[in-house]
C-alpha cells in the first residue's frame, strides 16, 4: 500500500464512520489474498472509497477518463490505483488493464451496472463483468451498498450524511465449465449470475 493510497484509505474511514456511520456486513467473506474481482451496485460517486476499505489490501478502481482532466485530482487519481476508462462503449484498453491486475494476483473492484443508478434500484448488468471473468476465472465477491444513494444521489442535491452500510456475500468460484458455452451468450450471463446475488444480500440477512 504506498503513501498515497494509505492515506486516502485512512481518510476515506474516518470519514466514512464520522459522517455516514459506515459499516461492513459479513466482512469475514472479504478474500484478502490473490486475485479478486469486489463486484458491487452502484449508486454514487461515494462508493468505489466505500467498498475500499470494506478490504484490508489495495485494491484498483475504474473511473471515467474525464476525472483525469480534473486539475489536482488528474495526478492524484492514479496513485489510488485508479485506471481510466472511457464510458462509451467497450474500453478495451481498460479491461486488459483489468486482466493484468487479476493475473498478477491483485484485487479491482467492478460495478456490474456500468453506471451510477437514478432512484436507488438495481439495474441489469452489463457484459464488461462476465467478459473479465471468462478471462481469467478469478474469485467474485458480490457486494451490496445502502444508503449511499440518499447521501449523494446521481439526480444531484446536496450531500446529506445518511448512513451508510455495505453487506459482503460469500464468494463466487467459477469453473471451466462455467466459461466454456456459447459465447455469444456467456459474458452476459455470467455478469447477471453475479448481479443476481448482489440483489440476494439484505442488512438483515
């Protein structure tokens, strides 16, 4: 975990638990060693730090190339691991930077929607999660985000301090035969198999 990271980290949890009462749900089911995709839903710009230190390790981040544009922050992001994308179409670019983290044993956090939701729900899953793990078969663990969407909606207002909680499911293993039927079809399913189970976790359950 290099300076930067560390202490965005470190910032990020103080801030979490001062402002939004964050919490993690089942953190146990974290897998804090080898390849890992954290796939979660996605509701505001507060969740990639979010889902962050629900990990004990580093972990890398997708963002929107435009972030990087930003005076500062363009220089800052990519000491917090985080890899631009471009968000129309299929950044092909960004998914072998994808692929190359997994295969060399580290941990990236994807958002199976694509985008931030507009009323809190869940939305479809796209393709992007399923192709990454037809590629290299590494372990998914589905996580669920509350209340992140009441403290800063896509729709915009202002940041509200709601609290803030995010459940962690058991960890998905795939096999070969997983990944071996007809691809037309393959990347989509696998994303909803895991989107399916993020929609599963409940605070309560």
């Amino acid at each position: 975990m290099n300076a930067w990271y560390w202490a965005g980290y470190t910032l990020s949890k103080l801030i979490g638990h001062i402002f939004f009462h964050y919490r993690v749900i089942h953190r146990e089911r974290m897998i804090q060693t080898g390849p890992v995709i954290l796939a979660m839903n996605h509701q505001s710009y507060l969740d990639p730090p979010l889902a962050g230190i629900a990990c004990k390790r580093p972990i890398y981040f997708l963002a929107r190339k435009s972030l990087l544009k930003v005076p500062i922050l363009g220089r800052i992001l990519p000491k917090l691991n985080v890899i631009p994308v471009d968000q129309e179409g299929m950044d092909r670019g960004a998914l072998k930077a994808l692929l190359r983290i997994l295969r060399a044993g580290q941990g990236a956090l994807v958002f199976p929607e694509g985008a931030r939701t507009l009323d809190g729900g869940l939305q479809p899953a796209l393709p992007g999660l399923g192709f990454i793990i037809a590629k290299t078969r590494a372990p998914v663990v589905p996580m669920r985000i509350f209340g992140s969407h009441e403290a800063l909606p896509r729709s915009g207002g202002r940041l509200r301090f709601h609290p803030i909680t995010v459940v962690i499911g058991r960890p998905m293993y795939f096999t070969e035969g997983d990944v071996s039927t007809d691809k037309r079809t393959l990347y989509q399913q696998l994303s909803q198999r895991v989107m399916d189970e993020i929609a599963r976790l409940t605070i309560n359950g």
